[in-house]
C-alpha cells in the first residue's frame, strides 16, 4: 500500500490552519493562502520525514502518522470538506487545544454509505468520535450525526454551492438535463443492492428519452465522472448505453454550477448537485427513491 502513495520529502512548515484530505483543495480557493499550510494531510500521499518520525515512535498506522502530522505543523485550526472520512474525528482526543472543522460535502444516504456504517460501529464499541464544529447542508442530517459525533452543528448549506456565483444567463431551453449519479458498484456492496439502488434511473430516463424524440429536444446526461478517471468514465458511459436505445449526449465539467445554470430544465433522481441546483433558484424535477 505504501508503494502506490505519493511522497514528499520537503519538511511541512507550521501553519495557523491545516487541511484535511485532498478534496479540501476548494477551501484554499476560498480561505487566505497565508494561513494554510502548503501541504495538505491525507492518506494519498507520504512526508518522508513525518513517515520517519512515526516510525522512530515505534508506529506505523495512519492515525499515528496523522496524529504527528498535526503536532508537527502546530496549526490552531484542521478543517476538512471530506467530512465522510471517519478518521478524522479520532484526532481531537489527542489535540485537546487546536479547533477541528468538518464541512458536508454530499447527500449522505443511511444505505450503501460506508460512513454510516463505520458510525454505527464505531458507537457499538462506544470509541469517541468528536470534532469542534460540524457544517451541515441541514439541520436533520445535524441532528442525526449528533447520535455518533460530539460536535457543535452549524447550518451552513452546501460549500461548494455557497462558493460560485450564479449566472442567471440561460443558454439551453430546448434540452433536458439529467444529473447522473452513477457509482460504480463497491466490493462491500452486494449486485442486488447496487442494482435496487440505481432502478429508478432505468425507469425513469427511457421514459425523458420518448419525450425528448417526440418533442425534438436533447437528452444530455450530465456524468459524475470525468476524463480524469478514464476507466470510471467509460463505465459510466456504458450503464447508460445498456438501457437508453437512442444516442444521447453527455457533458462533464470541472465546475458543474456553471453548466446547470446554462439549462432551464433540470431532472435527477436525488443528487446533491440536484439540491444544488434547487438553491440557485433552477427548475429541477426529482424522482426520489423508495
């Protein structure tokens, strides 16, 4: 495992805030770059001089590393919008004096969410999960995660919505947008489940397909992945050519708010995107689960 992480040899500085897992990058765009440490702690990449001091201690687990990590860059604040990694709320028993902040990045569903299932193992064996604050899309989802983790809720909406300004300059009426949430299917998870979970897609979409053809409009299925993961891409692709019979179209975008703003018509099944959507003030239509 060690040999597919990235290494840094360059010793991490002390800094007044340090981030959490990789997708905290955002927060460097928004929080002024004088404050944040230049490298960020997660579980991708090694600092060989943090590596060597752990190992010095006798230990060899990420939570030792991390735990070293954090006392070494000295921050006053460790924020992360990874806020699905249960890790991170182990680090503030051993930190008593340094602020931990946790950002929602998604909707978070009770089934096939790994992160609810490691909570709920987490309580059976009564381990202290804490953290100083906890910004949610919500204040049920607060509440809930208040049963598992110690933390103050703040409602806070969506981070990454909050950060993009909306353009109110449509450019797309005569197509529909679908928001895809395809996920490949995960080895804890069993075919049944995945399949049950991703059924309504199968529904509804030939359904928005006969609309499209009668009514000479585009179907354009906005994917979840991108060229980046090229093998995630194709995937994704490829569920959907299995059950749609006509070419659609697709689009994929580093910056998804400024592509759903460009459409007037907007259909999901229950993506956060899609509820994201709902708040910069979009037409959207949801077909919801269950």
């Amino acid at each position: 495992k060690i040999l597919k992480k990235s290494f840094i040899f360059k010793i991490p500085k002390k800094s007044p805030i340090l981030l959490y897992g990789k997708p905290s990058k955002i927060l460097q765009e928004t929080i002024d770059k004088r404050y944040i440490s230049e490298q960020i702690l997660d579980r991708s990449e090694i600092n060989i001089f943090i590596f060597i001091l752990t190992l010095l201690n006798g230990k060899i687990f990420f939570q030792d590393y991390a735990k070293n990590f954090i006392k070494f860059v000295d921050p006053k604040i460790v924020i992360t919008i990874v806020d699905n990694d249960i890790d991170f709320y182990c680090f503030k028993k051993y930190h008593r004096n340094k602020y931990f902040i946790a950002i929602q990045n998604g909707y978070r569903y009770k089934i096939l969410d790994p992160f609810f299932n490691s909570l709920i193992k987490k309580k059976k064996k009564k381990t202290s999960l804490e953290a100083d604050y906890y910004l949610t899309f919500n204040r049920y989802y607060g509440e809930y995660i208040k049963k598992f983790i110690k933390c103050k809720i703040v409602l806070n909406g969506s981070y990454r919505n909050n950060s993009v300004k909306i353009s109110k300059k449509i450019k797309f009426k005569k197509k529909l947008l679908f928001i895809s949430q395809y996920y490949p299917k995960l080895k804890n998870v069993l075919e049944d489940e995945h399949s049950i979970f991703y059924s309504v897609e199968k529904k509804i979409l030939p359904i928005l397909e006969t609309y499209c053809l009668k009514n000479k409009l585009d179907l354009i299925i906005m994917l979840k992945s991108n060229k980046k993961n090229l093998e995630r891409y194709n995937n994704e692709i490829s569920y959907y050519n299995s059950f749609l019979t006509n070419k659609f179209k697709i689009l994929s975008g580093s910056n998804p708010y400024n592509l759903i703003d460009k459409f007037e018509n907007i259909f999901t099944i229950d993506s956060t995107l899609g509820y994201e959507a709902l708040v910069r003030k979009k037409k959207i239509f949801f077909f919801m689960k269950g």
